[in-house]
C-alpha cells in the first residue's frame, strides 16, 4: 500500500449489511483484515469481503467498536467542511423544532452524537455555556475544529469539556475536565426551561451537567399535580417537583442521594418562588425510602420514578429488570386510590414492550387495577436516526392505578 492511501478495514463475508443500511458501527469480530496500519482516530476506508465501498470511519483500535462510520458516501473528506456542515445542519432542525443556538437562556442538546452524525460526541448548550461530552476516538481527534466551529457559529461564553465519564476508559481515552475556550462559571449557570428557573451546575453536575432528555416528560406529567402530594424519586435537582408546584401540587417530596443535587433543589424553590413549606427534601436511596414508606403505610397521589441507567450492557439484563419490578411493585403500592406513577427507564437495552410488561407484573404482584394513560419518549432535541436504533434510550410510561 503507498504511505498516501487511506487504510483499509475488510469485513468477513456477510458482514457488511449493517454498513449497508447505514448503521455506523462496525464490530471488531465483524472484521477480516486490516489492510495498512491505522492508528487510533485515524480515517479507514471500510469495504466489504468483495471490496464493495461502504463508508468512512473513525478507527479505534480499543474498543469493541472498532469503526465508527463518518459516511457512507465515497469521496467525501473528513475535514472542517464536514464538521461544519454536520453542525449547520444540527443548529437549523433544532431551530425548526423550537430550539434557538441564540436565545441566551435557552438549553438543550445540539448534537446528540450517531443520531446528529458525529459519533460518540454530545455538545449541550446551557444558557451561554457549552458542555461537551466526547466518547469517542475519532470525535476526539476533531475536537479542536468542532471547538472552533462551533465558536465561530455560536459565539458561546464558553466551552466545558466534560470528558471525566469512565466510558472513556473503554476507548482508551484519558479523563479530562477543563474548559477549553473563554470562561466557564464555577458557579451554576442559569437556563429556563418551559418557565422554570434552573441552575446547572455544568463543572460537577451528572452527564453534561443536567438532565435535557426529560424535559418535555417533566412538563406533561406537572399538569397532572394540581392539589396533589407528589413523590418524586431521583429527583437529582427537583425538576419534576418544580413542575408539579407550578401546576398547583399540595405537597412535593423530593427524593435523591445526592446532597449537592438536593441543595441546588433547595435554592431553585425559592428562585422561582415557590413555597417551602410545600417541599420536602429527603437524602435517602430510593429503595430503602419506598420501603419505609410502605412499612408506615404513607400514601402518595402522584409519584414519580426516573432511575439513574440500571442495565449497562446485556449481562446486567436480568437484574436490572429486577431493580426496575422492584421499584413499580413498591410505587404501585404507596398510590393513594387514582394515584398516577410516572415511570421511566432510561436503559437502552431495555426495549418498551419489556419495560410495559415490567409493570405489568409489578401491578399484577401490586394487586392494583392499573391503567396506561401516556406514554413518553425523547425530546426533539435527542433524534434518533432510523438506521441507529440504540439511538433509543428512554421511555416512560404514566399509569393510573384504581
Ligand atoms: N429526574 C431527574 C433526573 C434523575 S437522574 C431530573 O428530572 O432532572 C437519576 C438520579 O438518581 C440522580 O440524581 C442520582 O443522584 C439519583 N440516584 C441514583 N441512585 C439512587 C438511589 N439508589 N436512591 C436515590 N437516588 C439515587
């Protein structure tokens, strides 16, 4: 091979339909040979057994994955203008879908990584900031032109990488949390969202800083809270529990481990000028809180389940699925008679037909009559590409139990 060619990565025969229908992963074992010697993060071509084109791809010699495919178009080089109209694009649908780059206190996510055509790299705009998450080496090896870029496009206060997550570990990628242009607040940056006053704390808080894939949930399950006692478990910094004050709730219980995240909860009722008195503020695992309260036999009108990701690959499966009936059977039993639970998973290996039979048997086991009256996905802002369905993370389901 001349030193100019661009290595080459051969597929075993079979092999190549996934590329085909434009899914943008390719499996080590899925791979025959490699022809040339491409270093992690460089560009490969990715052929089939027969030699057929079927895209380019970032190599990445530690991982599970690895090729990460760019294209699947032939001639089309990885550079700036790539990256720059793969953000233009991102920018104007998240536009069409009510999400301005420009509106100063707005957040949501921009580029929501295989679903915006940037594998493993999640940009998340707060008010001015930029919070960054790379998980991939290929993403990594751009990362300098996709700051520019998206600089010069946006023009934010600054940009946070966020690269301290252990999925990188995987990659073969050092942990790293810096900010990488102008200034990041050490304080919490503050957005609005649908109304509500937030405060992200973007150096320390979970993922990114916050979590933007519930917010339409947060807003439709608020509207069923009026004069109600709420329950919300994982709270993190209460956003659920916000929503159920502005709709008029009696009494909200936020639930959480996390001190840092129940203290942001705390100042951000009174930011948006909410009673105190109607707050509960409970550092307990969730669990142990359910139990007590049915040992106590405390009734709640509306609760709300959104667990961190219980199954992390497929050997999790089962008891992670054991983890999501416990919690429902324990929910289910705490409703009050026309409780509504409001429950989610964000596991993506847990598909919703096995989520909905979950609760099924947790209200089978609960003895309540339970009906399905919602259902819930992923915001606008979190596309799923129809040829990458692990894209599908989230769902949720609002029951009404008799
Ligand atoms: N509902 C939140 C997001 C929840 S994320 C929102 O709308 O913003 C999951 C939360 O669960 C995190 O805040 C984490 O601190 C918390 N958590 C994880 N395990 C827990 C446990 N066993 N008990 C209580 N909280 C837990």
């Amino acid at each position: 091979m001349a030193k100019s060619e661009v290595p080459v990565v051969v597929l075993n025969a079979g092999k190549e339909k996934s590329a085909s229908r434009n899914h943008p992963w390719i499996f080590s074992g899925a791979i025959h040979h490699v022809v040339g010697e491409p270093k992690a993060g460089d560009t490969v071509e990715v052929r089939s057994a027969h030699g057929e084109f079927l895209g380019l791809a970032a190599y990445s010699s530690e991982s599970q994955i690895r090729c990460r495919l760019w294209t699947f178009q032939e001639r089309t080089p990885i550079d700036r203008d790539f990256f720059s109209k793969i953000i233009d694009r991102a920018i104007n649908n998240r536009l069409c879908r009510g999400f301005d780059v420009h509106d100063p206190k707005s957040a949501f996510r921009l580029i929501n990584a295989e679903n915006d055509g940037i594998p493993g790299c999640i940009v998340d705009k707060y008010a001015d900031i930029l919070s960054i998450e790379i998980l991939s080496v290929g993403a990594e090896r751009f990362r300098q032109t996709l700051y520019e870029l998206l600089v010069e496009k946006i023009h934010p206060r600054g940009i946070l990488e966020r690269c301290d997550s252990d999925v990188r570990v995987k990659e073969g990628l050092p942990l790293r949390k810096q900010a990488v242009y102008g200034d990041v607040p050490k304080i919490p940056v503050e957005m609005i969202e649908n109304g509500i006053k937030f405060d992200v704390d973007v150096w320390n808080g979970h993922k990114t800083g916050y979590y933007l894939d519930q917010r339409d949930a947060r807003f439709n399950v608020g509207k069923y809270a009026k004069a109600k006692h709420v329950l919300n478990c994982f709270s993190y910094t209460g956003g659920f529990g916000l929503f159920a004050l502005q709709n008029g709730a009696k009494l909200v219980t936020e639930v959480d481990v996390s001190k840092d995240a129940l203290a942001i909860a705390e100042s951000l009722i009174q930011k948006n000028g909410f009673d105190k008195a109607n707050v509960e503020l409970v550092e307990a695992d969730v669990f142990a809180y359910l139990r007590k309260c049915r040992d106590s036999r405390k009734t709640f009108d509306l609760i709300v389940l959104d667990p961190p990701k219980f199954i992390e690959s497929k050997s999790h499966l089962e008891k992670g699925a054991r983890g999501y009936k416990d919690i429902n059977l324990l929910a289910l039993k705490l409703l009050a008679p026309h409780g509504m639970l409001a429950t989610f998973s964000c596991s993506g290996l847990m598909e919703m037909n096995l989520f909905q039979k979950i609760v099924a048997d947790a209200a089978l086991d609960a003895h309540r009559n339970v009906q399905i009256i919602e259902r819930f996905g992923q915001p606008s802002d979190h596309p799923v590409k129809t040829s990458f369905p692990e894209g599908q993370y989230l769902k949720g389901l609002l029951l009404q139990a008799d």
